[in-house]
C-alpha cells in the first residue's frame, strides 16, 4: 500500500480548508443532494463529498457508507487531491498502490474508485466527489465529463463558503470564518477535556504607519503580520483577522505553561521581519494571552472578551 503524500501547499491548503467551516459539522441537503444523484447516476453503492484533512478525510457527505471519516494514510482521496484531474482505479486489487489497503481488503470492500478533486481559490484542492463500487468497472468518456460537471457544482458551494469566511486582504479566516472555526474546536477541547488558549494581537501604532507611509503599505504590513501568524503557530490551529489591526489565534492542546514558549517564537518571526535593512518602520504588536477555564469560559466570546482587556493593558503598560 502507498500512503498519500501531502501536496506541496499543505499549510495553506489546510488553513483554506478550515475557513470553509465544515469539518465536523452536520449534514447539509446542498451536499446530500449531489452524493444522492452521484450515487444514482452511476449506479453505485457508495457516494461520497470527503475532505481531506491533516490527518484523516471526513465525509461531509457520505451515501452508502456508515462511517463519517477514516484516517488519511489509508485514503484514495489523498492521492486524487494531488493531480488536478478525475482519478480513477479500475480495479483496486489489481493496483500495487491499492491491492493491500485495508479499504480494499476489509469493509468497505472498494474495488472501484472514480474521484473529482474539488478546488477553490488559489487552486487549493480541499477534497474530493467521488464514487466507489466492490466491483471492477470503468468509466467512459461521458462519464467522466458527468462526474467533472458535478464536482463542478460542489466546487461552487464550497467556494461561496470560503469567500463569505475569508478576509480578502491577508487570506486569514475573517471574523465570521474565525468564530466558526474556533467555536467547533473550543467546543471539542470542552468535550475532550483538553486545554486550549486564545491570543489577541493588535499591531503597535499601525495608524502612524499608514500616516506616514500610505494605506498601501498600511496594508502590506498587515499580509506581513498574516504571513508572521501562520509562520508561527501550527496548521491546525485557528488564525483569523477581526478587523483592522486586530488579529487572533485559537490554540488547541495548549495551557498557560506554554505562554512564553510561544511568545518567544512569535517574537523571534517578527525579529527576522525586522531584521530587513531596507524597511522603514519596524512591525511590533500588543497581545492578550488567555487559557480555557471551565469556570471563567463558557463560550468563545468570553475569551475574547477577556483576551481583548488583556490586550489593551499590555498595551497601555508598553507605553508608560
């Protein structure tokens, strides 16, 4: 068996994946819909709208198949996400990369695999339509073009998803996108009894920035401090611009013992931006550090809250 590998882009393919806002979220008749068609059209047993993430695909949609995700190693759509075109496998025991996977092997029992690799902006492939069979078969041309047409059409809802969760400026989860994002992931952390944190940033004096250089540059020092955020922090953890200035981070699995351990990172990415000869102002930012706590945190909102006055005095001691 062959694992798949992870596309070049991984790490922004992961973050534009997240800003749709589906992963772990219930049915939708939009995708039921087409997985139903696939499914009938083809007439086969199995249809499915899955997304692949880190380190499994989950079904979004899933026709004929009682499971709603499987780890990624073991997945086809982890290999049809890699080209840009239908990928399709006949005959799943008589393919090397196939033959022993425990799919093929064991229930589901896949012997034929026809997936779309679904695309949004930038190209970015998040998943896949595709249809399965436990019997050999083959597609014709039509066929092909049917499942393309289709694939199209789930393309275009996850595309409306990812530009109405987006900020347009910096490609960050917008405050939509990041309130979806960080709610599903508090709300696993709560269940899971895990620690999590939330930072808030605002750029020191970002005002003057644009004063005196322009809103031109105001705005590449806001990508730049996007591009800082995703060099710092890990794929799987939620990065949003608010509005204007205002950024925040959702960390999963980490507690108040990490604070500095992380800061001293963030740090040391906005020293090397610094570092620059050629720049004309240097990039520094305020930050509010707040830890889950099941007495204090209910919700997403009140971290923030408490995240935010945190920030506003560290602000405040900055300048005295």
């Amino acid at each position: 068996m062959k694992p798949p590998e992870c596309p070049a882009n991984e790490r922004l393919r992961l973050d534009a994946l997240r800003t749709t806002g589906l992963l772990d979220t219930p049915t939708e008749e939009r995708f039921d819909r087409l997985t139903r068609l696939a499914r009938r059209v083809f007439s086969v047993p199995i249809a499915l709208v899955s997304l692949v993430d880190e380190n499994r695909q989950w079904f979004k949609s899933c026709q004929g198949l009682n499971v709603r995700e499987t780890p990624r190693n073991i997945s086809f759509c982890g290999h049809t996400i890699l080209g840009e075109e239908v990928m399709v496998v006949p005959d799943a025991k008589a393919d090397p990369n196939f033959a022993d996977n425990p799919l093929v092997t064991e229930t589901p029992n896949i012997r034929f695999y026809a997936g779309y690799p679904l695309k949004v902006a930038d190209g970015y492939r998040l998943g896949t339509l595709c249809i399965i069979d436990n019997k050999p078969r083959q597609l014709s041309d039509e066929d092909l073009s049917l499942l393309r047409d289709l694939g199209r059409i789930v393309e275009e809802e996850l595309l409306a998803l990812q530009l109405v969760a987006t900020d347009e400026l910096t490609g960050l989860s917008n405050r939509r996108g990041f309130t979806v994002m960080a709610d599903n992931a508090l709300s696993i952390c709560q269940r899971l009894q895990r620690p999590a944190a939330l930072l808030f940033f605002d750029i020191d004096c970002f005002k003057a920035i644009n004063d005196s250089f322009g809103h031109a540059e105001g705005d590449r020092a806001l990508c730049a401090f996007a591009e800082i955020l995703r060099d710092t922090f890990r794929s799987c953890d939620v990065l949003g611009r608010l509005c204007g200035d205002e950024f925040a981070v959702f960390l999963s699995g980490y507690d108040a013992l990490d604070r500095e351990r992380v800061l001293a990172r963030m740090d040391e990415c906005v020293r090397r931006f610094n570092a620059d000869p050629e720049r004309d102002y240097p990039l520094a930012y305020s930050v509010g550090f707040v830890t889950l706590d099941s007495e204090r945190h209910s919700s997403l909102d009140e971290m923030l809250a408490e995240a935010d006055r945190l920030m506003y005095a560290h602000k405040a001691a900055k300048r005295h």
